[in-house]
C-alpha cells in the first residue's frame, strides 16, 4: 500500500511539472527552457489528482533552465492535463527568466503573482515591481502581462494609487534627439 501510495505521489509531480512546462511567462524566454526539466521544492506539498489541486508551501521553489519562482506557497489548478491557474505568493513573491537574445534577466516581484492560461495573463498583486536591471522598471499595485497581444496594463482604482516607470539613460526605449 506504501509503495502504490509513493508511485501516485511521483505520478501527480511529474504531472504537475509537465504541465508547468507549458506556462508562458512575461516575454520571450529562451527556448530552450521549455525543454528543461522542472524541480520544484517546498517544506510540503499537498497534490489532489481527484480535483486537479496542487499546493506547494513554505520556501517554494520553482526552477526550469533559466525560469525561478520563488514564494511562501504556490497553488495549481490543473483542468484534465493542463494548467488553469497557477497562484504563487510571498513576502515577496518572485520572478526571474533570461529573454531570448537578452544579455540580462527580466524579474518580477509582488505580494501575489498569478497566472491564467486560458487567457494568457499574469497579475502581479500587491507592491507589483518588474524591470529588467539597467533598463526600464515598472511599479504599481497592480500589473497586469497579456501576453497574447503583448501588452501591459498597470494601475488600481483605489485613491492615491500611482503607476511608476522608470526608463534608464541610454536605453532604447525612447532616444533623446540629436544635439543641434
């Protein structure tokens, strides 16, 4: 009964990091992660293959070639063989990848990040911070990545929240004009 009980037990980890390939993140990563495989750690887990609901907590750690996730707990909803929602948070929780073709990493922290596959958006919640060092930075209470039409939305409806950027020197983001 043990040894059938530790085969389910692997059996729902590969499941679950199988399916976790497939996650987009926040830009191009490399491609080659997506072919990497998957370790995730945590003081405990809790992987429901009835209900499709996996529950990570305590330091969790999630690592795939360049991607790392790291938070307190992370949550998974997985419907028939894929991902619904992936929910990680923390003090903060983060984010780090390596673009296709970048010379340095993208990041992302919060107090939650959440991903929706059907929709293919990220939320950050919560002291949302992303940027990638030396270029531009993005802060708000609320982020939010739609990755199919590449593009960002930030900012809350709550009084006295604001949402700041910062573009760095030099950056290719919007070149100041030629001297005259």
């Amino acid at each position: 009964m043990k040894d059938l009980l530790v085969i389910a037990t692997c059996r729902r980890l590969l499941t679950t990091a199988l399916l976790l390939s497939l996650l987009p993140v926040f830009s191009l990563a490399l491609a080659i992660d997506r072919s990497q495989p998957i370790n995730i750690e945590a003081d405990s887990a809790t992987l429901d293959e009835k209900t499709g609901l996996n529950i990570y907590q305590g330091n969790v750690s999630l690592q795939q070639g360049t991607l790392v996730l790291r938070g307190s707990k992370m949550t998974v909803q997985l419907n028939d063989t894929s991902i619904d929602t992936l929910v990680l948070t923390g003090d903060p929780a983060t984010y780090r990848q390596r673009p296709d073709g970048m010379e340095s990493d993208q990041h992302a922290e919060a107090g939650r990040i959440e991903f929706y596959a059907k929709e293919d958006r990220i939320i950050l919640l919560g002291n949302a911070r992303a940027w990638r060092p030396g270029e531009k930075e993005l802060r708000s209470d609320r982020i939010v990545f739609d990755l199919e039409s590449d593009t960002v939305n930030a900012g809350s409806n709550r009084s006295g929240d604001r949402v700041r950027t910062t573009l760095q020197p030099g950056s290719n983001q919007n070149p100041a004009p030629p001297p005259q």
